[in-house]
C-alpha cells in the first residue's frame, strides 16, 4: 500500500474538530467534578461548625452537672 499523507482536508478537519470537542468535553467534565468536590467541602464543613457547637453545648451541660453533684 502507497502512503497517501495525512488526507483529504475534510478528514483532517474532522480529525480536529473531534479533538477539539473531546477536549472540550473533557474540562468540562472536570469542572463539575471539581465543582462538586468544592460542594462536598462546604458541606463537610457545616458539618463541622455544627458538631463543634454540640460539643460546646455537650461540655456545658457536663461542667453543670458536675457543679451540681459538688453542691449536694
């Protein structure tokens, strides 16, 4: 078989823009993962401020039993 070159413009294009929309595809598809990752973070972290503030609320009603069994 003869080498006949890389080919026909039309085929050459196509071979581009495909890699173009595969590329493409490919950010955006990282984007959103990112972007959801981003959520999951925002999210862990409200969970965090909230376990923080029941700890607080948990330590108080701790200290006050404690004073409370003292005063007996």
């Amino acid at each position: 078989m003869a080498d006949l070159g890389p080919g026909p413009p039309e085929l050459i294009r196509k071979r581009i823009t495909t890699e173009i929309s595969r590329l493409e595809f490919s950010i955006a598809s990282q984007e959103l993962e990112m972007m959801e990752h981003l959520e999951t973070i925002e999210r862990i972290k409200g969970n965090i401020e909230a376990s923080e503030k029941e700890l607080d609320k948990a330590q108080f009603n701790l200290e006050a039993l404690d004073k409370e069994e003292v005063g007996e």
